[in-house]
C-alpha cells in the first residue's frame, strides 16, 4: 500500500497540471464511454457501434454535439439526463467540479491542486483562484436555474399543448444546451418553433455568449460589481489585458460574423424575410456558430458562401477557459494584431495601452497555424476516405474542431478513418491546441519558463 | 525640361527598388494591355473585352497562363509570338532584361539601378549583382535554345505528320514554356500526347525545376563550378544558406507532393497504369502544379483529394527571384521549420549549421498568414459571386496566386467580379506577398532597417 502511495507522488511530482488535465479529460472520456454503453441508459432496439459510442463519448465530453447515432433511437429518458449531466462535466470542466466538490465535502485543496486550477482557469496569479472557481460555477448555475424556470414559465404560457411538467423538461435542456454551449438536438427540431420569437431568441444568445467568453471574464465582472457597490473601497477598478482582449474580440467577431452572415444572405434566404428576421437570424447564427451549435433551420437553406462563414466562425470558437473550443477568440485576434502591426511598421504589437508579450505573439502564431495545418490535413484525409462535397467536409471538420456541433448531415454516414479523424478534432478542439503541445513539455522544461510577466495574455 | 528633370530625381531619391519594382511591372501590364488591344495582333473575328484582355495581359505578365478568352480564336499568329516573347518578360522580370539591354547597349549602370537589382534578384551584397544578372541570363537562353532544338529534332523524328518548320515552333514553344514555366496552352492538348515518353517528361520536369528553383541557386551553382574546375583558387566552396534552403524545400515538397499524388490516385486514376507510368506521372504533376501549369491529362480525371493537394502544392508555388509564384518555398519551409522548433521546446530555429534571423521568421510568419487570407477572402468573395463547386474555385485561387495556370475550367465563365479578383491574386502571387507590403513603407523607413545580418534567408 506504502509503495503504490510512492509511486503516485513520484508520478504526481514529474507530471505538469497541463498533463494532469489532458488526463483528466481522457479519463472522463472514458468513463462517459463505459457508462454510455449500459444497457440501463439504451433502448433495446437501439444500434450503436462501440465507435459511434466512444464519438458519442467524446462529442458529450468535448460539449460538441455531432451524433454518427439518433440519440432519441439509441438512448432512453435515462441516457439522456445522463448526457445533460454530462454536458456539465464537459462545459465547466473537469477542474472546476472537482474543486467545487472537494470544498462541498471539506476537502483541503493543496498547492498542487491549486496550481492546477491556476492553469486551468488561465490566471497569472495562484492567490483566489479556488475562490474564482466557486463564484463562477455559482454564477453558471445560477443563470441555468435562473433560465431554465424562465424559459419553462415562457414555453408553458406560449404553447397551448404542452403540460408544466413538459414546459419544465424543455426549459431546463434550452437553459442548460444555451449555458453549457452543448447544442446537442434531442427534439429533431432544435430551435425552430422560435424563430420569430425575438426577445427569447435575444435571452438564449447572451446565454451562449456568457458560456462562451470565458470563465475569468465573469469573474473579474463579478469582481467589479462588488468593487462598484462597495463604497468603502477606494481607487480604480482594473480590469486585465486579458478581460479587455476577451470581450473586444468576442464582440468584434459576433459583429463582424452577423454583418457577413446578413450581406451573403441578403438575396438568399433573407431576400423575402422582414429586416428585423434578418438582423435577428443574422445575430443568432455569428453567436451559435461560434461554439454553441442550435440552430433556426435546416441549414442547407443557406448559400455557399454562408456555409464558408459558418465554417470560419466554428473554427475561430470561443474563449480559452470557457465552455468553447476552436482555435479561440484571442488567439486569432493576437495575430490579427499581430499582421496589422507589421502592416504598419510597428515593431510592437501593443493595444489598450499595454504591450503584448513576445511570448503570447509566438504562441499565437503556432497555435493559429497548427490548428490550420491540422484542420487541413484533416479535410485533405475526409476528402480522401468520403464520398462528399468539399463544402460539408470543411464544415464538418470546422464544427468538431470548434465544438461547435452543427453538420451539413454527414456525420452519420462518415467511414471509420473519418469518424476517428472527427474524434480527434473534437478533443484537441476542446482541450485547445496549445494544451495538446505542452503535453509534451516536461515539468522540468515548463518550470523553466515559469516566471510569466504580470500581464501575460491566454493564449488557446 | 530642366524642372521636369529635377522632378524626376526627386521622385527617384523618394522611391524604394522594391517600389520601383512593383510600378515596373504595372507599367508593363499596361503595355502589354495596349498591344494585346492593336488588331494587327488579334484575329478579325475573335472577340475580347476590355477587362478579357487585361485579364490576359496580368496572366501574362505574371506567367500565370489562365485565360478568359481561347487564345487561339482571339489571337493570331503574331499575337502568338508576341506572347512568347512576353512570357521571357514576365518570366526572368524586369529588372533582368532592362539590365541585360543596359549590358547590350554599353550603357552606364548606376548606383541606385544596382541597388535595385540587388532587391530583385535577393542578394545580400552589391556587388557582383549584374555580373549574376548577365550570367542568370545567359544560362536562361541557352538552356531555351538549346532544348528547343533537341526538342524540335525529338519531335521531327518521331512525329510523322510534323514538317521541320512545325517541329522547330513546337519544340521552342515547349522548351520556352517549360524554363519561363509559362503554361499557356497554345495547341490545346498541353503535354497529352507525349504522356507516355518519359525521357521527353524528365527532361520538362527538370527545365520546369530550373526555372522554379531562383535565380540565385542558378548564379551560385555556376560560381561553384567555376571555384571546381579552376586548379588556381584554394579553400572550400561555402553555399549561402539561402541557396542551401531553396534547394532543400524545392526537394522536399517536389518528392513529397509525388508521393502524396502517387497515393491518393492508387486507387483512382493511376489503378490500370502500370508502376512506371504512375511514378513519372505524380513527379510531372508535382512539379508542374508548383508553378508550370503544363498538364498531360484531363484534370478532372483526377479525384478530389488530389485536386486539394494540387492546390496546396500551387499556393506553396516556387522559390523567390524566380519565374514562379506563389507563397514561396523558402518562405513555408521557414514556417514549418519554426513550428517544429517550437514544438520540440527549442528557441531557436536551427538548419544547416545556422541560425534563421527572428527578422526573417517573423517576415515568413507574416506573408504566409496574410496570403492564406488573401486567398481565403478569395474563395469567399467567388463563393458569393460564381455558381461553381467549392474545389474548382479554390483550385482557381491557388492556381492564380502561384501563377500556376491551371484550371478546372471555369475561367472563361467567371463574373466580373471573379475576374478581378483574379486579376489582384495573379499580380500579387507573381511580386510576391512581402513586396506588396514594402510598397506600403516609406524608403527612410526601410533604410532604418537595411543593416542585414550576413546570413539573411530570402522570404517572400
Ligand atoms: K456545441
Ligand atoms: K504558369
């Protein structure tokens, strides 16, 4: 017993909190797999390969929502509250409930642990970040519950045929698949029934958007709610480099993505529709596209060119540290920044008054080019093994890279090389691209690094 | 006249070489534009719009070889040799001719003229530059003339139906499309029915090299066998470490993207061919897709994973200082050689005993995102404006920026919105990406940064 408590300091010690959480994440995966393949969660006459369930496995833990199997088919009532549980797990993370848990059961949280969720929750500092954790994951549940009666009370007034308790279940998955980003459809007709219904269509895209720009950014605004509502404190709030980078380029792309979405549409499938339809799928879609993955319609409603920039949103994803994946919203916006200032002539790359470490410039770039790279190679394999349009492969692979979940309905019919290829994509989105790198670095190698400057941005 | 003198040396004093370089070549575009417009070259009967030919004279400036309009419907036999001659033009560059015709007529080359050679033709030093220029020239025209009669005496010989007159024009026509790696395809059937002569193919696929692989690894190989064969001079031959790279990544991604074509068609095309014929035909299309555009085969014979990879290998295009387009090898390989850097945790990026500049990394990083922008704005904006299949418009993009010349033939159907863009991919894959952002950079400020380390790579 002695020897096997040695052994796992000795592997503790040589291992990086990276490493513990690329682990973690695995380990989860697998046990998603195991619990995913009791007949107690299936319908008997439901078919699912051990693949189509390890890609099921990894689509939940990933909070992607890209099925090879029609949930309602293969999965009872049981299996699917175990999928909402699931997408929990998945959003939030492994670090963040295995925190939460260790302070509702009392446990001490050591250094070790600590660094940990320091890593995982992308802050420079190691001091509050246990109580970061629990003021986030209270606010997350806090907005589910919030919604999920809202949206309940909403849907049980609105539609005529549903009972409270049925209003209650559709309520609770609409808040829950919004928060947690999962956008998996288990109704067959996600959000359809709604479309014309703006102020609800207005309430589920700021909850993907807070699910989506990153955990340190809610809690730094939590921080100066209380800073402003606190008369005794004095001086001024500020927020870090990383929160302003955060939400100027969340907004710049939900923007930037809804005036494209709205022009290639425009003599599409806009052309007959009013212009507050317009505007307001035009938004749904930039924010959805991003990483939560509901959608309005079937989508091969829409143009070409608007697959093309769906695809491009999906693979831009979310923020580092939050429900999303993809390549992440500041890591593409440091290179953009990066571009412009060579452009320029700068030598610099500076923005909000502060400079941007060369450090977060490097990352940026390899993170950007390898996650192009890989996504490249991986449509290069699709094309190769599939017998589909180049378009759907690249949205394909876009959507499992982001986790973002939506499909031109291919993934059903993917072969077994194009399945695994999507599972990998899924992971390494989610994981995010730089994580999958350090992987590799020793804790030696890492420690030698370790002395961030104080405003060191997230990078992936 | 004396004003306008004085006006002229202060534009003179106030303009970069590469700005200069950049105005040349839109000079010539205009030229050839206005003699592509004279009847005295143009068939009767043969129609061409403004903006049709314009499109051709960019194609032929560049050496790209896409055309709206069927050459030969439009165009007579002296607009035909006009554009062979207009092909030697575009293909060695301005700066060469205009100093070889200084050379010729024994006029003075000054200081700031060989400057500007030096910026066009890479080199790190001054001196010695129109001595390379004249003997890159030289080695130019001897290698046309030289297999443009070994080729016409091939042709005569084996081709029953050929008098000599047809047999010398042909064989020039491929000798001079093969070394400018110009592809225009004149007679309408490429390289088609010579598809099963492999010596005839190797001999193309090696003049298709030569011209890709820069003109100064030509220079340098010259001054190497010059140092060999005199007894007099002792010490070793040290390659600079740009020739070292060009021959490098010109090897690699030739026998690489060979490799990938020959299996992603072992299955498809090449499945009833017999093993030499499979072999001789990925190395023809691999390096023919890099920047000649000369083709055996129907290219829609090809499945569509090889497509992508054709475009992949005509985005990467050529070396810089030579005929070809593109991104540039040097300029990937320097990428992937900092991505593989940093993932084996080093800082610095190591080749051949030497270390590459951050100056360089960074131009290398900068170019290849902001080319693979480019051309992905322009699959987006063709997206929107053509009724094409997403592959042969990305098939059409990466063949414009590597002033590649293959089509999927949708040239000829293009908007005119496609063309333009077109028009704006062919000129900026022939003066390269980091020239059109050193258009942008006043001469002081480029002066500020003109002291070089020795060992400088070329990007761009
Ligand atoms: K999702
Ligand atoms: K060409």
């Amino acid at each position: 017993m002695k020897s096997i408590s040695r052994a796992w300091l000795k592997v503790r010690e040589n291992t990086t909190p990276i490493q513990l959480i690329v682990c973690a994440y695995f380990g989860l995966i697998i046990i998603t797999f195991a619990l995913l393949s009791l007949p107690f969660f299936r319908n008997p006459a439901g078919v699912s390969s051990p693949l189509d369930t390890f890609f099921m496995a990894v689509s939940t833990v990933s909070v992607t929502g890209l099925t090879t199997v029609p949930i309602n088919e293969v999965y009872n009532n049981y299996g699917v509250v175990l999928l909402e549980i699931l997408f929990q797990v998945g959003g939030l993370g492994v670090t963040m409930l295995a925190t939460v848990g260790m302070i509702f059961t009392r446990r001490r949280i050591s250094l070790h642990q600590r660094q940990l969720i320091q890593v995982d929750m992308n802050q420079p500092r190691l001091s509050g970040t246990v109580r970061l954790v629990y003021s986030v994951f209270g606010l997350m549940m806090a907005l589910q519950l919030f919604f999920g009666i809202i949206f309940a009370g909403y849907f049980y007034l609105k539609s005529d045929f549903l009972n409270f308790k049925e209003a209650l279940f559709e309520g609770f998955y609409t808040s829950i698949t919004a928060v947690t980003n999962a956008g998996f459809d288990i109704t067959g007709s996600s959000l359809h029934p709604y479309r014309h219904d703006y102020l609800f269509l207005f309430f589920v895209i700021v909850l993907i958007i807070v699910g989506g720009i990153g955990f340190p950014v809610l809690a730094e605004l939590r921080e100066w709610f209380l800073f402003r509502f606190n008369t005794k404190k004095s001086g001024r709030f500020q927020f870090s480099l990383f929160v302003k980078l955060a939400v100027f380029f969340a907004a710049l792309f939900f923007v930037l993505g809804a005036v494209l979405i709205f022009l290639a549409e425009l003599q599409g499938k806009f052309a007959s529709q009013p212009l507050s339809e317009k505007v307001m799928t035009a938004l749904f879609y930039s924010a959805s596209t991003r990483n939560a993955g509901l959608q309005l319609d079937a989508l091969t409603d829409f143009r070409p060119v608007t697959l093309l920039l769906f695809s491009l949103l999906m693979f831009i994803g979310a923020s580092p540290s939050s429900v999303g994946g993809g390549v992440r919203t500041t890591t593409i916006g440091i290179l953009l920044l990066y571009l412009y200032s060579f452009i320029r002539g700068r030598k610099d790359v500076n923005i909000f008054g502060r400079r941007i470490g060369h450090d977060d410039i490097q990352k940026a770039v390899v993170v950007v080019n390898l996650s192009l790279l890989l996504c490249g190679l991986a449509v290069l394999l699709l094309a190769a093994t599939e017998k589909q349009s180049l378009t759907a492969l690249i949205f394909e692979v876009a959507s499992a890279f982001g986790t973002t979940g939506l499909s031109l309905g291919i993934t059903g019919s993917l072969s077994v090389v194009g399945k695994i290829v999507i599972i990998v994509l899924m992971f390494i989105g989610r994981v995010g691209m730089l994580y999958m790198l350090m992987l590799f670095i020793s804790k030696k190698e890492q420690e030698a690094n370790y002395m961030y400057p104080v405003e060191q941005v997230i990078i992936g």
